[in-house]
C-alpha cells in the first residue's frame, strides 16, 4: 500500500528535524533506565540512540533516486547534516549556561584551591593526547596525516582546534606542495597517488605540478582535516562519558565519600574566606538571558597570538565563563543570577539529552560507517580512541595521585582538559551533584589554549 502524499508526506515526516530529534530523546532516555549490573548511561542514552537513529536515516535518505517522490525532503536532511547546528549550538549554549550558574558558588574558593593544577591539567592532557596524535601519524604509512590530524581535535571534541587545524592545515599543505619537486621518490608518490597522478609521471625529474593540482591537493588537506574531527568527535564523547561512569569501579573511588569530603571542605574554604551568602530566587528568565547573551559575546572576542594564530573561547568557553562571573556575582541591579539548583537542574538535563541525541544523528552515520565499511575509517577510529584514553588516563593519574585531586573536581577537570561538554554532562550525572562543573570551569579555558597550540606544533612537525 504506498502513501498517499497529499494527505501525509512521510519521508517529509521521517526526515523533519524535530521528529528526529523528540525520537533520539525519548528512546535515548527509555535505554538510560536500563541497568548494567548498577551502572546505567541515564542522559547519555540519547547519544547512543542518537548514533544509531541518524545512521539509519542517512543510509534511508541515500537511497532516493532523483526521480523519487520524497527525494527533495531526503536531500534537505542530508544538506543540513541530518540536524541544522543552530540546534547544536542553541541547546549546548543553554546547557553550558545552566552548568555556570550552578557551579559559580565555589568558584573563586575552587580557583584559589586548585587554580595552578587546573592549569597544568590542561596542557598537559592536551600536550599528551597531542603526541599520541603524532605517534599514530608515523606507525602508519598509509594513513593520512592531515585526517589524523583531524582526529587529535574532534577526539578532545574542540571545535576552536578544529578552526586553528584548518588553518595550519591549508598552510602546512601550500608549503609541503611548493616544495614538490625538491622531495624524495616516495614523497612524490605519495602525493602522486592522493592526486590520482601515474606514479611513473610524478618522479620524473622534470614533472610540475599544475596549479589546479596544487590547489586540490590544498582542499584535500583541508577536507582530511575535517573527515578527522568527524570521525574522532563521536569517540571522543564516547569515551570521556564512559570513563566518567566506570573510573570509580575501575580505580576503586568511593563518589559518595568523595562528595561528602568536597563539600565540608568548600563550607570550611567559604567560612575561613568570609564569603557572604547571596539569597536565590526561582527562577530569572531574564538573567538567564543575560548570562547567555554575555557569554556568547566573550565567545567571539578574538585574541591575535602573533605566530600561534588567533585565539577564542568559542560560545561553549565564553558562555561558561560568562555564567560563572555573574553567578558568582549573584545579582546586578533587579537581575538575580543566584536561581533555584532544582529548576536550573531541569534545564541542564532537558538541554543535555537534547544536544547528545543531536551529537549522535550528526555524526552517526560516519560513527558506525567508518568502522564497517572502510579500513582508513576504522584506523581513523582506533587513533581517535588512543588518543582519548591516553590522554585522559595520563591526566587522571597525575590529577588523582600526584595533585591529590577530590574525584568531583578531578571529573570536571579531565572533561575540561578534554574540552568535553558532554563528559561535563555525564560527569554529573555520575556524581549526583553539579560541583564537577566548577573544575570543568577553571581547566577548559587552558586546555582550549593548548588544543591551539598544539594542533599548530603538529603541522610543523614531519608527517
């Protein structure tokens, strides 16, 4: 029996942006209920749903001929890669604006505590994760260097470092090529094969390239670059929200004992510093707009760093910082930025399910493909998994033992030296508590500093 179109468009239907989204959620939530001995993914269910649901949606959408009916609402999804980022970016920028306000209490008594290791932590797990890059892009020959690249910034979830990657990228690319005929037999074949030139051409000593070459071979870079950062972001996320759940059963942490010790030592820290209590209020919508519009804004500042490039927080880091300094502050004039836990928990959670059911239809598709269906995709994944534990299991290891780190503040610090908002997410989640975002806080700002610079060392390095 076919579908009557004129009374419902079902592919229009299937492929709606919102239905996609409310279906992610819903089922997402339902499989966070389901217990794995007494671990459940609660949340972070939507991703996994998410994952699958936009893989099936993608291969769906495919499969439309031109002459199809249904084939412009197929395409209109996959133009817009499956969900519009507005959507992305609107219910990251609520979450990460709910998780400021909620942590901005503790905020200068955390820094003055913990700042300097915050800061270490920050560029040492993105230095780490940085080399563990660089380690895979030698252990094979075949693989692409501007795609594992690509990878080291979707792994730490950075999108700052994958604008600063495209941009060394494209350099890195004009240098390499201008120097082609100074290069060894190898070098030449190796571009030779990514341009689709006969070998036995490309060596000749006297063989130009051409100038459409040239600039191919430059958009092949930029493009590997971001095939990387699609694979490796999905993984990423994957893997900080995993580690945020089993690292206590794994290393034998007691969170509820963790929880009780962190805040005696905050209500003795706000004590000794004399710090006046600030009443809440239930709600301010208005404020809450305030904190957003302001925290975008600092986002957008951009700060020159002469050979390093230019440096911004993004909306993720500028929204942050911006609910944290007016929660901190608490109230401007009639505006009350010191809400009610419970309300703004709601908020945080709503936002949350949404943004990783979005993360998962975005990327799912490329997620699951890349591990069936192509040899170069499933290494691109098994680089994206080095370097997210790697670096995580580094910066757990000096933050727990050799800085002594509370696990709730050490959490939020991995998530922010991994740059994850997501992780952020889980890591409440897991702890039963909002303190994790307080450590998140005080790292992401260094760790966005480090995935700049570090995303710039790897492309002056041989690859």
């Amino acid at each position: 029996m076919s579908v009557n179109y004129q009374f419902f468009n079902f592919v229009g239907w299937i492929t709606n942006p919102f239905i996609l989204m409310f279906l992610a959620v819903f089922t997402g939530l339902l499989f966070g209920k389901i217990k794995f001995g007494r671990f459940n993914f609660g949340v972070s269910g939507t991703l996994f749903t998410g994952i699958i649901i936009g893989w099936i949606i993608t291969k769906y959408a495919n499969g439309f001929s031109e002459s199809s009916i249904g084939y412009s609402s197929a395409q209109s999804m996959l133009s817009v890669g499956v969900i519009p980022k507005n959507f992305f970016s609107l219910f990251l920028i609520l979450f990460v604006a709910a998780v400021g306000l909620l942590a901005a209490k503790d905020m200068n008594v955390v820094i003055k505590k913990y700042g300097a290791k915050f800061i270490l932590l920050g560029i040492v797990i993105t230095c780490i994760s940085a080399g563990a890059t660089y380690a895979m892009t030698l252990l094979s020959e075949d693989s692409d260097p501007y795609e594992v690249a690509g990878v080291y910034t979707g792994a730490l979830t950075s999108s700052p470092g994958l604008a600063a990657a495209i941009e060394t990228a494209t350099d890195h690319a004009t240098e390499k090529i201008e120097s082609f005929n100074e290069m060894n037999d190898n070098e030449k074949k190796k571009i030779a094969k990514e341009l689709g030139i006969a070998t036995e051409v490309s060596t000749e000593s006297d063989f130009q390239l051409t100038t459409e070459q040239k600039k191919e071979f430059i958009k092949n870079a930029e493009a590997g670059i971001g095939t990387g950062h699609a694979i490796g972001y999905p993984f990423g996320v994957l893997i900080v929200i995993l580690a945020v759940n089993f690292f206590p059963n794994i290393f034998r942490i007691d969170v509820e004992k963790e929880r009780e010790l962190y805040r005696a030592e905050m209500a003795a820290a706000r004590k000794s510093a004399n710090i006046k209590e600030i009443n809440t209020v239930s709600f301010d919508l208005i404020a809450f707009t305030v904190a957003c519009l302001f925290g975008y804004t600092i986002g957008q500042i951009t700060i020159p760093l002469g050979l390093l490039g230019d440096f911004s927080l993004g909306s993720t880091g500028g929204v942050l910082i911006g609910s944290l300094v007016l929660g901190y502050i608490g109230k401007i004039g009639s505006l009350h930025f010191r809400m009610d836990s419970k309300i703004l928990s709601v908020v945080r959670q709503l936002s949350l399910a949404f943004f990783l059911g979005i993360v998962g239809l975005r990327y799912g598709f490329t997620v699951i493909n890349s591990v069936v269906s192509s040899t170069a995709g499933a290494y691109l994944a098994l680089v994206s998994v080095v370097v997210g534990v790697v670096g995580m299991l580094i910066g757990f290891f000096i933050g727990r033992y050799v800085f002594k780190l509370n696990w709730l503040m050490l959490s939020g610090a991995i998530c922010g030296g991994m740059t994850s908002t997501p992780g952020l997410g889980a890591a409440i989640e897991a702890a039963g508590t909002d303190e994790p975002a307080a450590g998140y806080g005080a790292t992401y700002p260094f760790a966005l500093l480090g995935m700049v610079l570090f995303t710039i060392i790897l492309h002056k390095l041989p690859m």
